[in-house]
C-alpha cells in the first residue's frame, strides 16, 4: 500500500489511541511488524501555542518510519501550522482525526464533530495540503448516528480535498466503542474511493483481520483495542494473511515478560515515577485473560518503583507456571 509517496510495507496498522499510543507502545508495535504506526492525538492548537506537553507527544526520535502523526482542531491555519510543526518533527504523514466521540473534544467543533461540517473538513484537509509536502489522512467514524450515516460521501469529499487515505471507524459517534462495527459501510467507502481505506473496528483476532479484508475491499487493517496488552495481535495476524498457520497465543511467560519489556522502555523514555504510574493501565491489559490476578493487580497500583513492579510480577509468574515444571 502506497498513502502519498509513502510506501506502507504490510497490511496492519497501529489505531492512534490517547493515553495508549506512545512512544514505548509504538516501539513494541513496531517490534511486531506493525507497518504503519500513529501517535496519540495531538492539538493543534496546544501545539502551535507551543505547550511543552502537547510538543513531547511529537517526540518520534529514533523510531522507524513511517509515522503518522495525528492532530485534531477545527481551524484550517491552526491545522495547517500544526502540520508543518510535525513534519519538522519528522512525521512522514499527517493524520486528521475526524472521529474522536468525547464530549470535550466535539464540543469545540473537533473530532466526529466534523462528520457533520464536511465544508469545514475539506477546508482543514486543503488548508494542510497546500502547508506541507506529506501526505494528509483522515481518520473518521461513519457517521454521528445511524440516521445520519455520512461515511461514503464525506470520504469522497475528503478525497477531493487532497487527502491521500482515509481510515473508517465502522461505528457511529453516538455507538463510541459499543455495539458493532459497520464493514459493509466500510466496503462502500472504499468502492467509492480511488484512494486507499484503512478499516477499523471489530478487529480482534488474526480471522478478524481477513475476514474485515476479505469482506469490504479494504487496503489494510486498523487494530485498536485488540492490541492493548497483546501486541502479539500483530505478528500473529501478519502471519496469518501471508496464508501460514496462526501462531499460538503468547504464553503466560511471554506476556510477563512482555510486559516488564514495556515497563523498562516507558521508564526509559519517562523516567521511573512517571513511567511506573503509566505503566499500570498496561501491565492490568497484559494480566487480562490470566488467573487469580487481581490481588496482583491491587498490588501493582500501588507499587511506585520499578523493582517493586518487577518483584510481583516474576513472583506471579514462579507461582503459576510451578505446577507445570
């Protein structure tokens, strides 16, 4: 898959999710065969103010490209000064988020608000164009609700716009993460466009993956929240679309040692306080599905050190494989 000049080397792509998609994320993402990766949602505004936070999102140093870098706001020239900010950052494209359905964020006319001011959306989309020689993407859901389903046309005005590929959430904004996602709109989209449609949604297992390829047309996957804590998700679905046999699920041991991997390379980037607190949600994701964790759990939110985080989880792990040695 091509977006822009960019070449894409295989079909798995890393969702943009905030709080989740940093650099350690993206990095292990990346160690799995992740072909493209985003970063967290940046404000454009927050960035061309200059705010020290916003811009340490932006830090993609060291990382393998491609990166996408995904910026959200509702004014074409703060958009597009943001943009050109990212590209001197090192982003090789940059992605309009057009789907996010929090409330703090729709509110100031931004994320899936936009779904329903497509004027607006080519205008950011043209604005971006003209400021920067990267390609422009956008992320989008299929609509506000289901009585008022936008994706192919809004897609198409998109395209018309400038943008080199769009990435379709099958849900509405009202659904947020419930229900189902949509892939027949998501193969309607795509129908409609002579760009490449990433597909989104409902993508939890290497079948999932072919079976969303196979069923709307699309150029490549989007994994999401089936990847929290599992980013074995991507090596075993790129095993699966080359027509070899899945591979098995990790084993407890390798999702331990997975996740003090991400534990070491958030504090290596964060420092230990910063890096032991964000660590949490993440080690709660790798422990989901295991047994008679939540004592570890409890333990593990309240741990402030990294040997403490250490500690409970090898002491975890000695404790259930013992009865398999």
């Amino acid at each position: 898959m091509k977006i822009g000049d960019v070449t894409i080397p295989n079909q798995v792509v890393l969702a943009p999710m905030a709080g989740v998609t940093d650099k350690a994320f993206r990095m292990i993402a990346r160690k799995h065969g992740c072909g493209l990766v985003y970063t967290e949602m940046v404000s454009a505004k927050a960035l061309t103010y200059k705010n020290i936070k916003t811009k340490a999102l932006l830090d993609i140093e060291g990382e393998e490209q491609p990166i996408s870098v995904q910026l959200f706001g509702s004014e074409p020239h703060i958009m597009a000064e943001a943009a050109r900010i990212a590209v001197q950052e090192g982003a090789k494209i940059i992605d309009v988020n057009m789907g996010c359905p929090v409330p703090k964020v729709v509110k100031n006319g931004e994320g899936s608000a936009l779904l329903e001011n497509p004027q607006l959306a080519q205008a950011i989309v043209q604005a971006m164009v003209s400021a920067v020689d990267v390609p422009i993407t956008v992320k989008m859901r299929i609509g506000w609700d289901r009585n008022h389903i936008v994706a192919s046309e809004f897609a198409k005005k998109m395209e018309e716009a400038g943008a080199s590929a769009v990435a379709v959430h099958g849900r509405t904004r009202d659904q947020y993460y419930s229900g189902k996602a949509d892939w027949d709109i998501i193969k309607e989209v795509k129908a409609n466009l002579s760009i490449p449609v990433i597909g989104n949604g409902d993508v939890w297992s290497p079948e999932d993956a072919k079976n969303m390829l196979e069923k709307t047309g699309c150029d490549a996957v989007m994994i999401g929240r089936g990847i929290m804590g599992n980013p074995w998700l991507i090596s075993r679905t790129l095993q699966y679309l080359k027509g070899e046999k899945v591979l098995a699920p990790p084993t407890i041991r390798e999702k331990i040692r997975g996740a003090i991997e991400h534990l070491d390379l958030t504090i290596s980037f964060k420092g230990e306080d910063i890096g032991v607190r964000e660590i949490r949600k993440h080690l709660a994701w790798y422990l989901k599905g295991l047994s008679h964790t939540a004592p570890l759990k409890d333990a593990i939110f309240k741990a402030t050190k990294r040997s403490q985080v250490v500690g409970l989880l090898e002491e975890y792990l000695e404790k259930v494989t013992a009865g398999s040695q």
